[in-house]
C-alpha cells in the first residue's frame, strides 16, 4: 500500500502556561491519503486546531511540537527549518480559517492577497497570474471575477470572503488543504453552499482534506474517514460511516446524540453532561470519565489505548460500545 | 471587583518585575519628598544656612568633593542633594495638585457632557477637539507667559490642558454606561439624575481614570519641567526641579555638571518610575488588552 | 663656482616667488576680519525703531550722529563739524561736506531735518525730547532750538543717528530696516536673521575707512555657548563674558579679559507715599528717613559684589558715575552709611519699628546680572533688622508694565538706570522732581519722592545754558538726595568683554562695541 | 471628497478664529507692550504717541476687529519690536524650524517603526523587553536635559560636535538649509537627537501594541499559511495594519515637536520660530505670538487634514466624509 499523503505519529503539542503544561496535542496519530476528506472531530478546545497549525509548523510560543512526526510525502516535515518550511506552506498544505471575516487581510485587495501566493509559489508572469486568479475565483462561484479582483474584503459578504479563501487555498494546487471549522461563521443557508463548493473543488484537484469541526453533521456529510479528539488525544477514529452509524466511544455516541435529527423531532436533544476539564489537572486514567455514563473504577486508574474495536474503528475507551444493530 | 483586587490582580502585580520596580521608585521618592527634609542637614533656601565659599564642589566622589555635600553644591554653596529633595516636593506637588484638579474638573464635565448631551455636550467636546489639536506643552507654555509664573498659575496652566482626557474618557464610559438597563431602571424607580450619577455612573467610569491620572501625574512633571526650564514656569523662591535644571545650564558650558545632571536624572527616574506603574495598571485595567 | 651661480639664481628666483607670493598674502591679509558674538541679534537696523543694545551697535556701525560720543563719554564732532550757540536756546550746527551716504546721496541738512522730523513722530521721540525745533539754514547748517536753555543738547545729539531722506522715503520703513542706508563706517552686506550680520568698511568713510574690512556679529544668546564660541574659535570677540568664566578665559595665553564698569546703576527704588500697597500698616515705615537709612545700612554691598557679582561689580557711591555731570566729588554712600547692621537695628528701633514689617519688593528675573541672586541676598539681609522681604520676581515683559509711574502696586522696587548722555540731570528730572508737576519731569519717579529743593534746582540746572552751572546745581541736588535716600544705589555692572590676544580693542563706557575702533594685530 | 475638504477648511477657518480670539483676550493680561519697547523714560505724551503708533491706543475690542480686518485683507499685523509684519518675521525662521523637526522625525521614525515592529511582533524576547524599558526611559525624559547632557558630553567634554546655531546654510527655492551642508548636519545633530527621543518612544510603543494586536489576527496566521516569508508577513501584513494609530499618533507628535521645538532652540540658539516666539513672550510682542499661534494651528489642522487622507490610503475600510 502506497504511503499515505500525511501520516501523524504520536504529534505532541504542548503549551507552557504560568499554570502548568498544557499538552494540547497529546499523542495524537492518523493518516490522509491523496484524495480523501479526513474529518477531525471534537468539542472546542479539544485541540483540533493546534494539529491544523502543527502540521503547518504555525504554532508559537509558548506553544512548541514536543514530539512525534509530521510526515508529508514521506518525510517529516515537523523537522524541516523556516524556509525549507515556507515552500510548503501555501504551496504543498494550504489552510483555510474559521472565520472569512478576519482571515483576509483588510488592507489589500483581494486581487492582491491571491496574487501572493502565486508569486511565492510560482514562476508565473503578471498576466498569467491574473488569469489563474481570475479563473479560480470563477471556480468558486464568484461571478464577475476580473472586477472583483480589486476590491477589498470589507466589499464582500461572510460567504464570498470564504469563496474568495477557498480560492486562495486552491491556487497553488496544493495537495493538501487543512479546513478549519470553515462554515462555522457563516448562515446556514451559505454553509452548505461552501461545503459542497470545497467538496467538488477537492474532487476537480485531487487534493486531499482535513476538515476540523465541531459538527458531526458536516462530517458525515463530507468525510470519508473520521477522527474523533478529546482532551488532546484520538479517542475513536474510522470510516465515517461506521462511526456515523455505530460509534464505539461513549465521547462518540455524546456527540451523535447531540445532533438534531428531523426523523425524531419529539426527543429532546442530549446534550454530554458536564463541560470539557482543565487539560492541566488531568490526571492518570481516561480524561473522559467525568463525563462517561459507563465509567468504571478502571477509566480512573489507566488511560485507554487507542486500539482497533471492531471494522475500521479504533477507540481508545476500555469499555467500547457494542455495535447498534 | 473585590475579588480581582484580592486575587488576580496582586498574583499579576507580584509576578511583574517592572510593576514591583516601578512601584518601589515611586515609594522611594515619595519617602524622599515627605522625609526628605528631616535626612539632609542644610535647608537650600534658607539664606543663612548657606556657605557662599563652599560654591561650586563637585560630588562627593571627585577630587575637590566634600563629604558634606554627596552631589556636590551649587554657585551659592547650596548642597545639590537638599535642593533635589526641596524641588522634588515641589515637583510632586505640582504634579500630583494639577492631575486631581483636572481629574475633578474633566471627570465633571465629562459626565455632564455623557449624561445629558445636546448643546452642552457639543460646546464641551469642540473645545475640547480643538484643545487636543495644539500640544499641550504649546498650550501651557502661552498660558504661563500670559498670566506670569508661580505655583498656582502653573496649575492653573495644567489644569486648562489637562481635563481634557479625562472629560473625553468619562464622556465615552457614561454614555455606553447609560444605555444599560439598570440606569434606564434607576430612572424609571425615581431616582434624581445627579443621584444616578453618583451612585451608578461614576463607580463605573472611574477604572480607567486611574491609568490616566497616573501617567498623567508623569507628564505633568514634566511639562511643569520645561516651562520652568524656559523661565515661565515657578519662580526662583519656590524651585522645582526643572528650574534646577534650568539653573545648572549657565554653569554646564564651564564643565560644572552636577548641578544640571543630577536634578535632570531625578526627573527622569521620577517620571520613570510614575510610568512603569501606569504601564502595569494600563495592562490590568483595559480589559480590552487582556 | 658655477654650482653657486646657479644656487644664486635659483635663489633669487625662489625670493622673487616668495616676494610675490607674500604680496599676495598681504593683500589677503589686507582683508582683515572680525567676528564678534553680541548677546542677542540686532531687533532693528533703523535707529528710530528701536534702542536696545545689540541694535544700537549695530547702528553706530551703520550711521553716524551729528555729534560723536567718544568711548570715554567725551563730546566731539561727528557729521557736524562744529555747533554754536546764537542765544540760549538756539544752537547752530554746521555739518562736514563731501560725506557720503552708502547709496552715494551726499549728506545735507535735509537729511538732518527729515530725521529729526520722523524722529518726532517715531517710537523713540524722547531721544529728541529736548528739541523744539529745527530748519535747514542752508545746505550744511540746520538750527535747531530747544524749549528752554539746554546745555547738554550735543550730548543728546550722540544718540540721534542721521539717515537718507530720499532712501527711506522711496524704500519705505520696512525696507529701511532691513536694508539701512547711512553714513557709517560700515555698509550692511547680509542679515541673516538669529544667525548672522554681515558688514564690510564703507571705503569712503569720512573720518578715513576702518581698518577692519569686514565685520561679522553672532547672536550667541547664552553666556557659556558664547564663551565656547569665542574657545573654539568660531567668534574673536565675545560681549558679556559670563562671571563664571573669567578665571578660564584668563588663564589661557591666547585670550584675554576686558573689563568696564558699566553706567548702569542697580538701584532700589523707595516708596515714599504714606501709604504704601504693599505695607500692612496705616503709615509707610519708610517715609521715615531713619528706616531708609537702616536699609542702606543694612545692606552688604561688598559681600554681594564679592559672593554674587564674583568681585565683577562696583558698589555705586552715587547715583550717576563718576564721569557724569551731578557726581559729587568725595561723597558715597558708603563711608556716610557704612554696611553696620547694629546701627541699623539701632535705627529702626528709634523709628518706632523694632519689630520690623514686610514688604513686597518687585525685580526681574531676566534683566539685571544675577538679579535673582541679589533680590534673595537682599531678603536675608533686610531680614536681619527684620524687614520682612517678600520677593515679587517676574521677567522684564511684565515687569516695566507692572511699576510703571504712578507705581501703584509696588513699595520697593529694583530697577537699573543708566544715563549714557553722561547727563546726570536727564536722570535727575526723570527720577527726583516732584511727580505730576511739569510734563516731562518726574515721569519715572517710582518713590513718588518730592522736594521743593531738589525740584528748583533741577529748574535752575535746566535754565542754564552753561555747562558748568548745570553741574554745579546738579551736585547740589546730589547732596540733598543722598541725605534724603529717595533711592539705594547698590550698584554698577562691569562690563566683561573677552577676545584673542591679537584684538586691540578698548571697551566704551556705553557698552557699544565700535569696530571702526578695533584692530586686529599679526 | 471636495465637500469633506470643504468642511475641514470652514473648521479650521473656525479654530483659526477661535485662537485668535483666545489668544488676544489672554495677551491683554500681559504687561503693556508699549513699555518694552520705547525708553523707559518717556515722557506721558511720548507714551500716547508710541500707543498710537503701535494701535495701542485703542480698545480691546476695536484692536480685535481691526486685526481681523486687516487679516481679511492678508495683512497679519506688525510686530511691536522689530516694527516688520509678523508674518514674514515667522516664514523667515519657519524653515529651520521645519528643518529641525522634520530631521528629528525622521530619526524618530526611521528608529522606531522596525523596533517597535520588531518588539510587538516577539513581545516575549529579552530584547524586546530591552526595547520596552528604554522606550519607558524615553518618554520619562526631560527633552531639555537630554539637550544639556548631549552638549556636555559632545561640546564641553569632547568638543566635536557644535552646540548652537546651524552652521553653514544654502539657498535652495528661497528656503535657506542647513542639512545639505557637511557643517549644517554637525549642527542638527544635537538638536534633532534631543528633539526626536520622546517621539521615538512614543511611535515606538504604538507601534509595538498595534503590532501585538494585529499579529494574532488570523490574516496573519493566513498570511504565514501562505508561506510569506517573515519579513513580508511583518511589514506588509502587519505594518500596514498597525500604521492607523500610528499615523494618529504621528500627526500629533509632529505637532507636538514642533511645539517642544521651542525649548530645544533655546538650549541649541537654533534660530527658528520657536525661539522667536519665546522671545516674543518675553518682550510682550502680542502680534508676534498671535500669528506664530495661528499659524501653527493652521499647521496642525493640516496635518490632521493630511493625516485623515492618509487612513483612507492605508485603509480601504475608511473613507472620509
């Protein structure tokens, strides 16, 4: 089987506080192959966005990847220095951001802000460049490309902003875009409008996804493959459809249960009880046991290892669900 | 707010070296400028505690240095030190006189201006548009050569310049403080509007005067410095330390130092110090940095 | 032998190349400069604009008077070559033919009533507050009457510096300002505002072209910065060196200290009304002569000159010098009221005021060398028979508004006086005659001092024409006023100059650096 | 864009008036300027005749109003001591002020921007650190000491740079300059050092905290997602965000030096408009100190006006109206 396009072993990303270690990223490992949508699921503060800004090598002091490997194409990129790493940034990995609004720069056209990472990446001429923009943003459906291009982002709306995003993440044909909560800050009725706008963009290009969200709906709308985070470690990952349909982890099943679903209108949606602990204070054993309806003596003496339950799934929980029939 | 005085406030305070620093300059002089004249042996400005042959000695440290006089004496035999310490509380006093009766007068006309708006606001605020664009140096500096030197007049120069941010601010803070529904609340339960004022406004607009009251007493010092520097600021009987300074330039050409240097250092740390702590203050209370 | 030749030739070649070479530096050095650093720029180059000092130099440079003042205060002929008197009031001035102004209109006595005619209607018409009228005779004669018999208009005359009537009329006041024409030893070449005054000598100088070619002044406005000017070379003669740095210039072979008392007397101005503003009490103390004796007495003079003025003062022994018509000779002040704070606690006691009482004295903070530091000697001193002195300090903007006649808020005042006419009458019937009684008498008589005596001889002094009566009235005026003390001298400033060692320079008694006196050796 | 400059102009013609008016009612409580001018002897008559000459002899009011007849017609009033108009006194010195300032704007900003860009981009280095401490020690300087110290210690101590005046000066369009000169530069040296300091610091510091704030907007970490390099990412990303305030706070101090440009003349006997004015306070030359305060407040209000245009070319977001 060839090499997966990004393959994370044991990622740790710790943050030094006045309070104490956080290890946001704990251990963390999976893999993304070319081609394929990888959805990375868990509440927020989960650390689902430092493994986005790890894989980047975006993440600043305090914050430092204490361990684990990074490997694109074959080779860790969690060891490559600050220029070697610029030509990968934008170039070979691209990320999108939650929020369209502050992730453009005020000050410059758009135009000028898509232009940048031609000129970076490419050795494309003026004239080449303009087109290749113009036809991008044609691509993710902003019409009236060729005017559009200078004008400055306070000009477009919350949507467009995350077309004009997207559009700059797929520029330099980069065979990896990391997805950060992208439709979270937009109206329902436009978010699904960009999720089905990233899917074909993926399909066209080949490139592969990693979508972080909070939203198991968007997942299993999008996804091929699901990780499921908590507390900084992988706590259940597989096929999204088996994990859809039958997670294995308690976590899992919380998340699921918290969607809203039209076919039971009349159950009251479950929320998990509690909220997210302290990273910080976290002590040996399972870090959702607070949490767990099924916990048992042993979730506080050892944590669980992520391990293969059934199918695709792996889980980290020492009492798995049983599979829903 | 009690509890972030008693917490959160004095863990940042302890664990912030220049805050402590700052702090502890500022104590130290204050020390100085309250017991000061119990420390030093020789009243500057008393005539006859001078000794007019002991003119000009360099600090202690230098050749010809007298231990009686440690940063040396000045053209009438007036030990550098005592003088420091008698301009320091003029210095303070002026500072620290001219911030209250700008706070009081600015926060006044400030809540005046937020609370009940109209005609009154828009005089307020255009005078105070046009105040702010002149630097106040500028201002102060034409004031004082209209109405002539001495204390009062200098506060009376700072205070023209000086209400102007603190009018500004609280203007800002009442009106976002009036939307609230517990003002609309106390208005509806009858509560006069100077009572609304004092009890629920003004609580709530004062945080971020301390941070400009306290930079302000530096800037103020310094102001104070350079009018007096010019020659319009106190007059000789009552020198502060920018007239010191100002005293020293005549003699700095003929390579007598010590009576410019040491009165300008004192500012400078003085100032520094004032600073340091409106810093910290500044990042505690604008929770808009935090 | 040929070798010698040779040598010979060669050096006579070489002497000949030296010959041309030194005539050429002679004649470089023909071109002799001079820069001088004044304490401040000139204000104004028309001498009826305005009066102070650096102006004032830089108008003997530019223009002459009809009459020359000498740096010794002595009289002679300048544009006038000689003066007569036709009757009491009526005097005859024949002006020198051939002079010439700078823009080459020769002088006539057309000129001299134009001047004398704006001079009237200027900001300085009480340079001619004793001309009454004036005419042409003819080309080289005007006439010119005083109100009553004057003796000392020539004197007058030194400060009344004659300009082109046809120049000023077509170029305007502002132009004549900036661009001055005159008669003067130097022609104006460059004003550049606060920084520098270009002149070169004005080659057809009637008196013959001064021996410095071009002269530069520097506005250098603090004391120090001019003394490093002066050290670093930039400036050869340097106005008002600072007390400070005598010893230092001193000492340096290549510089040397020039010194003059100057004619400004420090004098501390007595209220004499019997209520004075600033006194607490029903009855001004001092209207009473034994507690403006205690005063002077009170008073070190010599321990200011020495600890202040660092020994660069001259306790005044009267109120005009020396050189002044009115000094009478043998009598000061102090051997008849000798520094004795004793006696002066003695005095005080027998006036009635043991216990002393405060008042207010007015100063500059800006005027007067050191005057800060006098005002608080005075306080330490005057406090020793226990007047309580409050200082009044204030810079001199304030400060001539603020005592202006009638004086209204001041009880004592300190103030300079300088008479550079060498008329001590001019200052006596300003001073000491009686306020209100006749117009252009006692107008800055600050004490409101009055004595009959004192005011019928001043009257007598002013009716002769003769110098000598003048003097003599004037004297016996003196006598009388050091009994009276109207005013405490204190006294005089010294005039310090600094240059280098190859400057001939002399300073005036007026304290206006004349170049056309200056000279520059090898 | 015509009705926004429109209505700058009537505002300041506005302060313009206001000033004015400020400036004569506070200048009546000064001493009389006749007495500084004429001899102090003067006889009472002597003294109406001067009034007059001067327009003294008028009231507050009628002198108010002929001043602002005669400024209608371009005419600023002549000075009571030099007896020229009041206004070709000031332009005459108004280039070595403009000089020295805009020399010590220039130190101050070409100094500060990349240290305070350089601080607000890493807040957490020891240099950093370093950089906020001495910029503290900035603004808590007394300008007119530093001015001392720096001729103690490079004209009295080690006599190699001058301590007055501007030296050797050419003409260029009219405006006489020092800074062409090797000899006029030694000269502003001094002064424009002590001038900028303050400034420095204070663009500095804002510098510094609209960086921090700008550098953990997202753009930035777009920016940087982008593969921009360093630098790029700090000027032109997060610069040109941070500038607003400091542009603000530019045109302030620009006021500001020139303001404080007063005392440095007096320490460095540089002869501009500063130590005109000064010496116009001192000898009481009302018309003087008026059009040098109207004059710099028309010159503040440009600069505001300059400044609001600026935003709007830094930041599309604004537009003026």
């Amino acid at each position: 089987m060839a090499e997966p396009l990004l393959d994370l072993r044991g990622l740790q990303t710790h943050f030094q506080t006045f309070g104490g270690l956080v290890k946001a990223v704990d251990g963390v490992s999976f893999n993304v192959k070319a081609g394929e949508i990888v959805g990375l699921v868990g509440e927020s503060g989960g650390g689902k966005s430092v493994i986005g800004f790890s894989i980047l090598g975006l993440v600043d002091p305090p914050g430092r990847i204490a361990g684990g490997e990074i490997r694109f194409d074959g080779r860790d990129i969690s060891k490559l220095g600050e220029r070697e790493m610029r030509n990968v940034r934008g170039r070979d990995i691209a990320m999108v951001f939650q929020d369209p609004m502050t992730s453009l720069n005020p000050v410059y056209t758009i135009g000028r802000q898509m232009d940048e990472v031609l000129r970076l990446h490419t050795n494309l001429d003026e004239a080449a460049r303009r087109t290749r923009c113009i036809r991008m943003l044609e691509d993710v459906g902003i019409s009236g490309a060729e005017s559009r291009l200078d004008a400055y982002p306070h000009q477009f709306s919350g949507g467009m902003r995350q077309r004009v995003v997207i559009a700059i993440a797929l520029l330099a044909g980069s065979r990896l875009i990391i997805a950060d909560e992208p439709t979270t800050a937009l109206d329902v009725t436009v978010q699904s409008q960009i999720l089905k706008l990233m899917r074909r963009q993926v399909q066209e290009t080949g490139a592969a996804m990693i979508l972080i969200t909070h939203d198991l709906a968007v997942v299993s709308e999008m996804a091929d493959r699901v990780v499921v985070l908590y507390c900084g470690k992988v706590v259940e990952r597989g096929l999204t459809e088996e994990v859809i349909r039958s997670p294995a982890h308690p976590y899992t099943r919380g998340l699921l249960d918290s969607i809203p679903r039209i076919t039971d209108r009349q159950r009251r949606l479950r929320q998990i009880p509690g909220t997210v602990p302290d990273i910080r204070t976290l002590g040996a054993g399972c870090s959702f046991r607070g949490r767990c309806a099924h916990a048992q003596p042993l979730c506080a003496e050892r944590s669980p290892e992520l391990v293969p339950v059934r199918g695709s799934l792996d889980a980290a929980c020492h009492f798995p669900l049983q599979e829903a029939l | 707010m009690q509890r972030l005085l008693s917490s959160e406030f004095v863990h940042n305070y302890r664990h912030n070296i220049p805050a402590v620093l700052g702090s502890l300059l500022v104590l130290a002089f204050a020390c100085l400028a309250i017991f000061g004249p119990l420390l030093v042996w020789q009243d500057p400005y008393d005539v006859s505690q001078l000794e007019l042959m002991d003119s000009f000695k360099p600090p202690v440290w230098l050749d010809g240095g007298d231990p009686h006089y440690l940063l040396g004496t000045d053209g009438q035999g007036r030990d550098v030190l005592a003088s420091i310490i008698y301009g320091a509380r003029i210095s303070a006093f002026i500072g620290i006189a001219a911030m209250a009766c700008s706070c009081v007068i600015g926060t006044t006309l400030g809540l005046i201006s937020g609370y009940y708006g109209g005609m009154l606001d828009a005089v307020i605020m255009r005078v105070a548009d046009i105040q702010l664009s002149f630097p106040s140096m500028l201002i102060a500096l034409f004031l004082m050569s209209a109405f002539g030197n001495g204390i009062g007049m200098i506060l009376i120069a700072l205070t023209a310049v000086g209400w102007v941010v603190y009018a500004r601010t609280v203007r800002g803070s009442t009106l976002s403080e009036i939307q609230k529904e517990y003002i609309q609340a106390a208005r509806v339960a009858g509560l006069s509007d100077t009572e609304i004022i004092r009890r629920h406004v003004l609580p709530n607009v004062l945080t971020p005067l301390i941070v400009v009251s306290t930079i302000q007493v530096g800037s103020f010092i310094l102001i104070e410095a350079s009018l007096s520097f010019l020659g319009v600021g106190v007059p000789i009987t009552e020198p502060s330390l920018g007239l010191l300074v100002k005293e020293g330039f005549d003699v700095l050409f003929s390579g007598i130092w010590w009576t410019s240097a040491f009165p300008g250092l004192f500012i400078m740390f003085l100032v520094f110090g004032i600073n340091l702590f409106g810093d910290f203050l500044r990042d505690e209370l604008n929770p808009r940095l935090r | 032998m040929m070798n010698l030749r040779l040598i010979a030739t060669k050096g006579i070649l070489f002497a000949g190349a030296l010959l041309l070479a030194s005539t050429a530096l002679s004649n470089q050095l023909y071109a002799k400069s001079l820069t001088v650093g004044l304490t401040s720029d000139a204000v104004n180059l028309d001498p009826q604009a305005g009066e102070e000092l650096s102006s004032n130099i830089l108008f003997y440079h530019i223009y002459d008077p009809l009459v020359r003042r000498n740096a010794d205060l002595t009289f002679g002929p300048g544009l006038a070559e000689s003066w007569k008197l036709t009757d009491d009031t009526t005097w005859l001035f024949s002006l020198r033919k051939g002079v010439k102004f700078h823009n080459g209109e020769e002088l006539k006595a057309s000129d001299v009533v134009f001047t004398l005619d704006r001079l009237k209607k200027s900001l300085m018409a009480n340079l001619g507050a004793n001309i009454a009228s004036f005419k042409a005779i003819d080309d080289h004669t005007v006439e010119i009457k005083t109100p009553r018999p004057y003796a000392v208009l020539p004197n007058d005359l030194a400060a009344v510096l004659i300009l082109n009537a046809k120049y000023v009329k077509e170029a305007g006041d502002e132009q004549a300002d900036l661009k001055p024409i005159g008669t003067g030893p130097y022609k104006l070449v460059e004003w550049v505002k606060e920084d520098h005054i270009t002149l070169e000598a004005n080659k057809d100088y009637y008196a013959g072209p001064a021996k410095l070619d071009t002269v530069v002044f520097r506005p250098i406005t603090n004391g120090a910065t001019r003394t490093a000017a002066l050290l670093t070379g930039e400036v050869d003669v340097i106005q008002d060196l600072n007390v400070r740095d005598v010893e230092r210039v001193k000492s340096d072979d290549r510089y040397k200290v020039l010194m003059r008392p100057s004619l400004l007397n420090v004098v501390l101005s007595i209220d004499q009304r019997d209520k004075s503003p600033t006194i607490d009490l029903d009855k001004n103390p001092m209207t009473d002569r034994r507690v403006r004796e205690a005063m002077v007495r009170a008073i070190d003079v010599s321990a200011i000159n020495k600890v202040i003025m660092n020994g660069l003062s001259t306790p005044s022994e009267q109120y005009v010098p020396a050189s002044h018509t009115g000094y009478l000779d043998g009598a000061s002040f102090r051997d008849m009221y000798p520094f004795d704070p004793g006696k002066a606690a003695a005095l005080m006691a027998e006036a009635g005021y043991a216990d002393g009482f405060t008042v207010t004295l007015d100063a500059t903070n800006n005027r007067y060398v050191n005057d800060q530091q006098i005002v608080q000697a005075l306080a330490s001193m005057l406090g020793k028979i226990k007047i309580n002195l409050k200082l009044n300090l204030m810079p001199k903007s304030n400060f001539f508004s603020y005592i202006r006649v009638p004086s209204d808020k001041s009880s004592l005042i300190m103030s300079g006086w300088d008479v550079p006419s060498g008329d001590g009458g001019s200052m006596y019937s300003v001073m000491f005659y009686s306020r209100g009684k006749k117009e252009g008498y006692g107008q800055v008589n600050r004490g409101s001092y009055s004595n009959a005596q004192v005011d019928a001889l001043i009257d007598k002094a002013d009716a002769t024409s003769k110098l000598v009566e003048r003097d003599e009235f004037l004297q016996q005026a003196t006598k009388i006023l050091m009994t009276d003390i109207p005013m405490i001298p204190l006294h005089y400033e010294q005039d310090l100059y600094a240059a280098k060692t190859n400057v001939e320079i002399t300073p005036r008694a007026d304290k206006f650096l004349w170049a056309y006196e200056i000279d520059v050796k090898e | 864009m015509l009705g926004y400059t429109i209505k700058r102009l009537l505002q300041m013609v506005l302060v313009l008036f206001v000033v004015s008016i400020i400036v004569f009612l506070m200048m009546s409580f000064t001493g009389d300027p006749v007495f500084m001018v004429i001899p102090i002897d003067s006889t009472q008559a002597e003294i109406e005749q001067a009034r007059r000459l001067l327009g003294l002899d008028q009231s507050l009011f009628s002198q108010y109003w002929i001043f602002l007849s005669n400024l209608l017609q371009g005419d600023f009033g002549r000075s009571y001591v030099f007896r020229q108009p009041a206004m070709d006194l000031i332009l005459e010195r108004l280039p070595a002020t403009m000089e020295m300032v805009l020399v010590a704007m220039a130190f101050a900003t070409l100094i500060a921007i990349p240290l305070g860009v350089y601080a607000g981009a890493n807040p957490n280095r020891t240099a950093s650190r370093g950089i906020m401490a001495a910029s503290l020690f900035g603004i808590s300087l007394p300008g007119f000491w530093v001015g001392m110290m720096l001729i103690y210690f490079f004209s009295v101590r080690h006599p190699f740079l001058p301590s007055s005046g501007r030296g050797e000066t050419i003409e260029i369009l009219g405006l006489r300059l020092s800074i062409f000169t090797a000899d006029g530069w030694s000269h502003i040296l001094l002064p424009a050092v002590t001038l900028a300091l303050a400034t420095l610091a204070i663009i500095l510091r804002i510098t510094r905290a609209g960086m921090m704030e700008v550098m953990r907007q997202d753009y930035i970490r777009f920016a940087r997602a982008k593969g921009a390099s360093r630098t790029h990412i700090l000027f032109a990303h997060g610069l040109k965000n941070a500038l607003i305030p400091v542009v603000t706070i530019f045109g302030l101090q620009l006021g500001d030096l020139i303001a404080f440009a007063t005392i440095t003349e007096t320490i460095f006997a540089w002869p501009g408009t500063g130590k005109l004015l000064i010496d116009s306070i001192y000898r009481g030359d009302r018309p003087v100190i008026v059009v040098y305060l109207m004059l710099t407040a028309f010159i503040f209000v440009v600069i505001n006006f300059l400044v609001d245009i600026v935003y709007t070319v830094i930041d599309p977001r604004i537009t003026v109206k």
